[in-house]
C-alpha cells in the first residue's frame, strides 16, 4: 500500500506562526515606542528640575561665599552634582553715599549634565535673587558706648556703675560713654569718653542717629545665626529675640538683639560685641558687663512712643560696666559683611537666554 | 486501496478538532490578554500624561506668587496674582513712573494682559496697585541716575502708566491674575479639565481628561502644614497641596472604569516668607 501526498495537504503551521509572531511584533513595538515616547517625556522633565536644582545651588553657593564686596558683574562658574551653574552679579542700586548697601540682583544659569550623554546641557534653567552687600559696619553709628534712645536715669547709690567711651582697643577714636534723650539723668557713677556724656534731643532723634532700621531689621530684614540668644558661644554670630529676654548667669558673644526688653539677672551676665534693645534694658544682675557697645528704646523708630525709661545703679553691691570696645564690635559686625537676601524677592521667570 | 486512505476516521477528527479548540482557546486568551495589557498600559500613559501636563504648566506661574498674591481659593480652583517681571522702581515723572525692568521670560511677557504692580516695602511685603497698567519703553535714564539705579545687561528703562508707586529703590513686579480651576471639560464632554483664566480672558481648556478626585489643599503657616478647609485669611496660604489625578481618554479594554494616575505635588510659594 501506498499512501499519497497531496499538494493540497501542506498544512498551515508556518502561515499561522509567521501572522503569530508579526502579530506580536507588531504590537510589542507599538508598546516600546509608546514606553520610549513615555520615557524621553519624563527624563526632559527630571532634567529640567535637575537644571533648576543645579542654578539654585550655584546661587546659594554664591551668595554664602563672598568674603569682599563684588564688582558689577561678577562671574563665577561653579560645578556641581549634576551639572554646573554660570553665576552673574550686578549692581542695580550704587548710592551715593558710599557707607550705604549696596543693591544686586545675582542670576545663577544652571546646566543639567548627563555624563553617557556627551557635554550637551540636558537642561537649562534660570534663577535670581535681590540682595544687599550688606557693610553694617559702615550704617551702624557709634553714638555712644550706651544710647539710651528711651532715656536712663542712674539711680543713688551709683557706685557700680561705670560706662566708658574711651575705647579699651585703643584702635578707634573715643566716643561718648553715654548718648540719652531728653530727661535722662546721670547724677551717680562714673562716665568717660569723648564727652563722658551727651544728654539732648527727643527719643526718636536718638534712635535715627544710631543708623540702625529697626523696622527692617525687626520685620524680617536681618537674618541672624541664631533665633533666640545662644549663650556661651564664642563665635561673634548673630541672635535675636523676638520679645523680652533675660541674660542670666551666662556670657555670649556677637550682635544681640532683643525687640522688647533685656534683662539681667543672677551673679553675672556678660555680652561681647554690640546689643540693640527695642525697650529697656533692667539691670539686675550682680555683675553686668557689656563689652562693645549697646543701645536701647529703639523700638521708638517704629511707635514713636519712648518705652519706659531704663534705670541703672541703686544697688551700691552690684557692678555695672559698660565699656566701649571698638575690636568686640568690628568682630561683630565683619562677620555680618556679606550678601543679605532681599526678603520675598526670589526671580524665577528670568530670561535663559 | 488508495481511495480507502484519503480520509480520517471520525475519532481522528474529533481529536483533532479538540486539540485545535484548546490550542486556539489558549491563543485566543494570550491575544486577548496581551491587548487588554496594551490597552491598559496606554491609558495609564495616557492618564499620567494628563497629570504631568498639568503639572509642568502650573508650576512656573505658581512658584513665584508672593504674599497678598493669593485672591481666592477653593478645592476645585485658585486664583493668584502671577509675576511676568522684576524691576526696580526710579522716580515719577506724570504720569509715569520710571523703571528698571530686569530681564524677563519674553514668551511669558508677550502672552500676559498685565494687570497691576506690587512694590515691596522694608518689611518685605507686597503694595499691590491694582489696574490695567502698560509698559513702554523709556530714554529717561537720568531719572533712575538721580537714585544711582542702572539698567543690567538684558534689561530696559520703562515707563509704568501709573505715578507714585513707591520710593526709587524699591523692587517690584509686574503680574497678572491667573486662575487655575477644575471644570467640566468641553473638548470631552462629559470629563472634567484643568481650565486655565489670565486675567478677564476666556478661559482655556489646557488639560484633559482628569478624574473628579482631581483638587487643590492648603499649605498653612511656616511649617506649610496641608489643610482641606479653606482658609479664613488668604495670605496665611503659603503654598498648595495638588492632587492631579489624571484620567485616560478611554477606557482600557475589558474594564469598566478610566484608567487613573493619582500624582500629589507640593507647590510652595517662594515669596510668601
């Protein structure tokens, strides 16, 4: 017997497996092109963010490493993770008055770099921040060791009490141990300096002559180190206290300042540097000693209403020396010079190109 | 003997057509899966489309608002004041006022119908002079030298068409209102869209479709804390909480519901400090 092979009975497995497979093919790259479109969409977009993580990183850098005021359009170039920033300063504002801050505004062009993609930027993105290259050293005026703009009044006995103008330095001419307002009597302790005391002019012309802007500095426009006083740090930083505070059995050094009212208290209290005091300052402590210079009632820049009136002395036991020391108050305020950040003025819409 | 052989017999032919069911059942179920997968797959892409669109518009208009920029919230929209450019401020001279304006995104600038100026002040809020303003260009380069204010490379003097803004030296900007809200869509009737309003403009569809979780919270305080409730005092909204669900165009085969793609971002607010 011999069986036959019909041409008709071939089969159909090799159709049905080639329409299989390009079936498959066709729809698996569909799906990869549609992954790939996917994919290339999200790497633009985590470029774009690494570009702007790049420029905000380059500006910070910037504004927290100038040591010297820059020229008018300053460039630094700064590498980064993730790519490079092309930082750029200009002056906007230059008063005329040199001892003035001046005003920038510094834009930071950040570059998204992928290494397995060649030296093509990925991204590019752009920032700026206005700032003030901030000289406090240049507006904060020594009008004396202590500047009373709320007034003082020394109080019998006044033994303890010691205010000098003369700078115990030796560097920078004297200046008065005591600049008070209108009212303020010093009949008890000793005062010296260049005079040893001023008394005249009404609280709100005291507070104006100390250069100090009490509103912007109370309002947001001094950032300090520390939020609250940091005590037994010798450091020359910058601490402020929104309220009333108390010095107390502790030393500290740097720019005090206290928006209501400084107290002293316990066996000593002792400042380095420079104390700006919105209200009063209450001496109590057994030993006060503020070693630089200090103001207080400045708040009346803002009310024009003097705060209450401060006493010293009255206590024949306890010391109180204020004693100008110009040294204490340019470590203080050299450690202020830099770039300040004007508050809410942060650019994010500047031109790339 | 050959005419016996061209047939089969009829249990070849019933095993045979079983094992073809069950082999064409089998491919039947790995085509229809692999579609189904594929279906779902592209509307999930299509749903983060939606939801990544979205976010990469709202985000460069909304990171720049400023205190006293929000003027009004809801869960379903917001409507905020927008800045277009930076600049600083120089004298008066009636009835204008004279300006450094810094370099500005020109996209941005030429697709906004400005609608005021906000001038800071020592304390570092914004003064908001509300009105329709406009902007020519100025050669009145000694008013801003009076204030030794200059004009940075990239920049330009201009005359702002209102008088007395504030002192020379303060900063300002230039803004529009934007309103970003979730409504229904027209261009898919029956979803819902992000619809985006500059100012008295129509409102434009910019995104679709999203799901109706799709809404805005809150971000209170300095710890930017999240918050459902609309708040009583809008300068306390330091930034915002979106919830961008997007949705896909259809529904994935052998699926009753839109594919969904529930993204959460943060948006806060840089300057609102």
């Amino acid at each position: 017997m011999t069986l036959r092979r019909a041409a008709n009975e071939r089969g159909v497995a090799l159709p049905v497996t080639i329409f299989v497979v390009t079936l498959l093919t066709i729809t698996l790259a569909a799906s990869f092109a549609r992954i790939g479109a996917e994919r290339s969409i999200a790497v633009g977009t985590s470029d774009a963010v690494n570009a702007l993580q790049v420029a905000q990183s380059g500006l910070q850098r910037y504004l927290g490493s100038r040591t010297s005021r820059p020229p008018h359009g300053d460039s630094v170039r700064y590498n980064v993770t993730g790519g490079y920033a092309d930082v750029r300063a200009w002056i906007v504002q230059r008063p005329a008055d040199t001892t003035a801050d001046q005003m920038y505004v510094v834009r930071s062009t950040g570059y998204a770099i992928v290494p397995t993609a060649g030296a093509t930027p990925q991204g590019v993105r752009t920032v700026a921040q206005f700032g003030y290259w901030q000289t406090t050293s240049g507006r904060l005026r020594r009008v004396g060791a202590f500047t009373a703009a709320n007034g003082i009044r020394a109080l019998n006995p006044g033994g303890g009490v010691r205010i000098q103008g003369v700078d115990q330095c030796a560097v920078d001419p004297n200046i008065p141990g005591v600049r008070g307002s209108s009212g303020s009597s010093l009949n008890f302790g000793s005062y010296s300096g260049s005079p040893g005391v001023v008394v005249s002019g009404s609280g709100d012309h005291v507070a104006d002559t100390t250069g100090v802007n009490w509103a912007a500095m109370t309002g947001g426009g001094f950032v300090p180190d520390y939020n609250g006083m940091q005590t037994g740090v010798w450091d020359w930083g910058s601490h402020l206290v929104r309220g009333n505070a108390t010095l107390s059995n502790a030393w500290g050094t740097g720019m005090l300042v206290v928006t209501g009212d400084l107290t002293t208290s316990g066996s000593y209290a002792y400042w380095y540097g420079v104390v700006l005091v919105g209200g009063q300052i209450i001496f109590n402590s057994s030993h006060t000693h503020f070693n630089g210079i200090v103001m207080s009632g400045l708040a009346e820049q803002l009310t024009g209403t003097p705060p209450p009136r401060g006493d010293i002395g009255g206590v024949g036991s306890r010391q109180y020396h204020i004693d100008y020391w110009s040294c204490y108050v340019r470590n203080t305020l050299t450690r202020m010079t830099g770039f300040v950040p004007v508050r809410n003025a942060y650019v994010d819409n500047w031109a790339s190109y | 003997m050959i005419g016996r052989s061209r047939g089969f017999t009829l249990t070849e032919l019933l095993v045979t057509m079983v094992v073809m069911a069950i082999l064409g059942s089998a491919l039947a179920r790995i085509l229809i899966n692999n579609s189904r997968f594929v279906s779902r797959q592209d509307a999930m892409l299509s749903a983060r489309e939606s939801a990544r669109a979205a976010m990469n518009t709202m985000l460069a208009e909304l990171r720049g608002v400023s205190n006293g920029g929000v003027i009004a919230v809801a869960r379903d929209s917001v409507r905020v004041r927008v800045p277009v450019a930076f600049g600083v401020l120089c004298r008066t001279v009636p009835p204008n006022t004279i300006a450094s304006l810094m370099p500005y995104d020109s996209a941005m600038y030429a697709g906004a119908a400005l609608e005021g100026v906000a001038w800071l002040d020592d304390l570092g809020n914004y003064n908001f002079v509300t009105g329709v303003i406009s902007i020519t260009g100025s050669s009145s380069q000694t008013t801003c030298d009076q204030d030794s204010i200059k004009v940075i490379p990239g920049g330009q003097l201009v005359a702002i068409s209102r008088p007395n803004l504030g002192q020379p030296g303060r900063l300002f900007y230039l803004y529009q209102t934007v309103t970003y809200r979730f409504g229904n869509s027209a261009d898919m009737p029956g979803r819902r869209a992000l619809w985006r309003r500059a100012g008295n403009a129509a409102a434009e569809e910019i995104v679709a479709p999203f799901d109706t979780a799709a809404s805005f919270r809150f971000l209170l305080g300095p710890r930017l804390t999240p918050s459902s409730t609309v708040p009583a005092v809008l300068d306390s909204v330091r930034g915002l909480q979106i919830r961008l669900v997007g949705a896909s165009d259809y529904t994935p085969q052998g699926e009753s519901r839109y594919q969904t793609f529930d993204m959460t971002t943060h948006v806060a607010f840089l300057n609102q400090r």
